[in-house]
C-alpha cells in the first residue's frame, strides 16, 4: 500500500521526498487548489508576490538545503537561488549590516561599545548553555536581561526575537533565539572557530529564482504525486492501527499516514483516538505590503532592510525581490514587500510599516504602481517560553501507522527548516518502526 501524506506544505513535500527517495512512492492528499502551503506566491496585476516576504536560511547548514542537496542534486543552489548580501538594520539615524563574526559584532554601529561586548559575553553564555545541555525554561528576556545595559540593546535583541520567534523577547523561547546563533549538532571547537571568523553574516539566505513557489516545485518536479483539492477529513483507525483516510465519500486504504495540517485537527479526524499533547496555538499572523513601482527607486544590491522599533513591538522588514529574480515585475519596474508580525491593529500597523518606507525609500508613493496587503498565517504556532522545541509532541503518535511533521511539531530552526528537521526525525521514526533500510 502506498503511503498517504496529508497536506502538501513543506512538511509533507520534505517527507514526501524522502519516502520518495527511498522507493516508498507516496501520495499526497491537499485540500487547496495548489501544493506548498505557505511556501506559494501568486499574480497581482502584473507581479508575482509571494506568501510573505521570505528567504531560505542558512543556505549550507539548514535542514532544507542539505535535504534538497542530497535528495535533489548537489549543485541545487545553481541557477535556482539567488544569495541576500546582508541584513542592514536600521536604529533611529544608525544603520549596520547584522554582523556575522567576532570583528563584526565588535564594529556593530547599532550598539554602543560596551553593549558590542555584552553581545559577545551572551553568545559565549548561549555556547556554555549549549554545552551543558540545559532546560531553556523561561523566556528570551528571562536569560539575557543580564547583558541589557541599555535601551538600544534591548530594542536590537527585541528585534532578534521577532524574527525567530515571532514574538517579543519577553514572550519568545530561549531556544529558537540560541538555535539563531548556534546550531545544536555542530558544537564542536572547529565549528566555533570556523562560526566565529566568517566574513558573510550568520545567516547565508537565498531567495528562490522564480519565486517563492519555486522551492515546492522543485521537489514536485521529483515525480512527487500530489492530489489538489483533495481534503482528509477522516483516518480511519481500527484496532489502534491506521487502516485509510477519507476524500468525501471514498475511503483511500494504506497502513502508513504522515499529517501536515493542524496537529489540533488529529483529535476530531481520528474520533479522538489520538493521544498527543496539543500545542498551545496562538494567532500568529504576518502582515505583508506588497508595493510594484514603475520605475527602479532605488538599488538596494541584494540587501534587505528592517527597522528596529524603539519599544517592544516587532520591526519591519523590507526587500525588492526584484533584486534577486527581476522577472517578477514588468520590465523596468521593482517589487518590494515589508513584513512584519501582525501584533495589533491593522490599521496601525499599515500606516507604521508605511512610514519606515518612507524612510527606507523617500517618496515612494510618487511612483506606485501597485499596492497589495496580504495577510497570512507565518507559522502554525508560535514558539513561546512554555511552547517550544521541549513541549511540541514528537513525530511518531500512539496509534500505529500515524505521523506528523510540520511547523507545530518538535524540531530546530523555523519555517522551512523546521519542517525540513520535522521530516527527518518522522523518516527517523519511520525506519525503525518498519525496519526499512538507510
Ligand atoms: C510572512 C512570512 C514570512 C516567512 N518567512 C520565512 C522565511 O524567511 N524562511 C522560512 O523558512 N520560513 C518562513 N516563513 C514560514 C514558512 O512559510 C512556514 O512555516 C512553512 O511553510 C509551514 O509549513 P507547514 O508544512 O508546517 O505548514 P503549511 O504551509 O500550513 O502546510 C500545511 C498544508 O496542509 C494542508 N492541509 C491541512 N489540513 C489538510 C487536510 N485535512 N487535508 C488535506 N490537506 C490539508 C494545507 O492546505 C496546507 O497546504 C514565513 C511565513 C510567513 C507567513
């Protein structure tokens, strides 16, 4: 029987692929009108946005780089992906590209001298913690207000905080913001060393050439069968074994079923058979505006930008994705895009992110050509001080033949990384429980 993998975001693509790969020929049940979740974009007049502003992180050491690596071709980041030069961050009237190395952090215009020290005292704080394997209890505020001499400090590590966590650093989990800096299997001192003195910014992040969507497309593209508008609406279980899933009417018969919806969704899908710990879900919306200019405003070279908020409220973050894929505008025009989190009134929040444009790119307004709010779902929960990588529930569940990925299961990193790292330790579970070979 084949293996029946409901959902076709990145969750379900990445175990898609490697149940694939290892000649379990899946297929894939989605209920929308097309695969990729969150990882999709669409027209609006005659510009290609994506589903928020996005980038594809750590480019060499990320789950989802290195699973399309192996699973799709070595060279996967030739011609399909454009790198981002840098993050410039941007403080009242101080600006930096966020630093990537020791002589970096202690160069960072952002903060004063003694906070750049403070920041360094932090990252060896996070490598100790690491080391000696500890809890990660309470938030982000909670294990570094030791190092927050200032205001600046705290509005910079505020707005580190947004963007791991997609909340603020009195909220955020400790071990999404340590992850940012510090990757879990790779503490060696060779590691630390190599991480230290690097010349690019911590992150290597690549934009796809074609748009978002391209990523999905290119693990569709491996022969994934994916079946669109096609909602599960019940697994069928008997004996405390998956025995099917329900389409409508008909019932698709397997023993082997990997969920990439809800994990809430499990309880009423499985006649509350399911015995797993819900996460804790919060609203967790990104707002995006999406700006097409009909003449190139300005040359931001592959740099993104975000505006540090001088308070506790999440920052902005802008880029031209024309900077990386020029065809998803008209010829001479540029396509921009702000996020940030959706953290209260929408009102409010529009007319702030359109006043750091107006800072970012002075006169914008002059030369719109189009203009396109979007809001979405960022991730499926937010990872919070008591909702984080120790409380999600693992991939393998009570009942025999049912497993879950996604972006509210356990796992590192977040976005694609994280369902990307959710896949392998499912594939993990998987192969031992039916003794499949590597
Ligand atoms: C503004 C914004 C910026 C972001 N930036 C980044 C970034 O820079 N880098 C990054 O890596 N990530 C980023 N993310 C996060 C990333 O897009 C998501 O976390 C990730 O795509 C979620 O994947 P998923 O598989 O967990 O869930 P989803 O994408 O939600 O996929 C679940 C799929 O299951 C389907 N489904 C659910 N129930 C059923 C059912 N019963 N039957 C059939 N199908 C079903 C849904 O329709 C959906 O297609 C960003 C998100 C946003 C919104």
């Amino acid at each position: 029987m084949r293996p029946v993998i409901i959902g076709s975001g990145m969750g379900g693509l990445t175990i898609g692929l490697i149940l694939k790969k290892n000649n379990l020929n899946p297929i894939i049940f989605e209920k929308n009108n097309h695969y990729g979740g969150s990882f999709w974009s669409y027209k609006v007049k005659r510009y290609q946005v994506d589903t928020g502003l996005h980038m594809l992180t750590r480019g060499s050491t990320g789950e989802l780089p290195v699973l399309m690596k192996k699973y799709i071709s070595k060279n996967i980041f030739k011609g399909n992906f454009v790198d981002q030069k840098a993050y410039e961050f941007h403080l009242r009237n101080k600006h930096d590209n966020l630093p990537g190395n020791l002589k970096e952090i202690l160069n960072f215009r952002i903060l004063e001298k003694e906070d750049r020290k403070a920041f360094v005292k932090m990252l060896l704080h996070f490598l100790r913690i690491t080391r000696k394997g500890t809890n990660f209890k309470g938030s982000t505020y909670d294990h570094v207000k030791k190092y927050i001499k200032s205001k600046d400090m705290l509005y910079f590590l505020n707005s580190l905080s947004w963007m791991c966590n997609g909340c603020s650093i009195k909220e955020g989990s400790l071990s999404r913001f340590v992850d940012m800096f510090i990757r879990q299997r790779e503490l060696s001192l060779g590691y630390i060393m190599k991480h230290l003195s690097r010349t690019r910014g911590f992150e290597e992040d690549w934009y796809p050439k074609g748009g978002l969507k391209k990523v999905p497309e290119l693990f569709v593209n491996q022969g994934l069968d994916v079946k669109t508008k096609s909602k599960v609406s019940k697994i069928v279980i008997k004996n405390n074994e998956v025995k099917g899933v329900k389409i409508g009417n008909k019932v698709y018969k397997t023993d082997l079923v990997i969920h990439d919806g809800l994990v809430k969704d499990l309880k009423k899908m499985t006649n509350n058979k399911i015995k797993i710990k819900t996460p804790k879900y919060d609203e967790y919306k990104a707002i995006t505006i999406w700006l097409g200019f009909k003449k190139k405003v300005a040359n931001w070279k592959r740099v993104s930008k975000l505006r540090i908020q001088e308070s506790l409220d999440a920052p902005h973050w802008g880029a031209f994705v024309t900077d990386f894929d020029r065809s998803l505008a008209p010829k001479n025009h540029q396509l921009f895009g702000m996020s940030s989190i959706l953290h209260k009134n929408k009102r409010e929040m529009i007319k702030e992110m359109k006043q750091s444009i107006e800072i970012l790119i002075p006169e914008y307004e002059k030369y719109l050509d189009m203009e396109h709010i979007q809001i979405v779902r960022a991730e499926k929960t937010l990872q919070k001080k008591n909702n984080n990588i120790f409380t999600l529930p693992e991939q393998k569940t009570n009942i025999k033949g049912l497993y879950i990925v996604g972006t509210d299961t356990k796992g590192w990193g977040n976005g694609g990384t994280l369902c990307a790292d959710s896949a392998n330790r499912c594939w993990n579970f998987i192969r031992k429980d039916y003794k499949y070979k590597k």
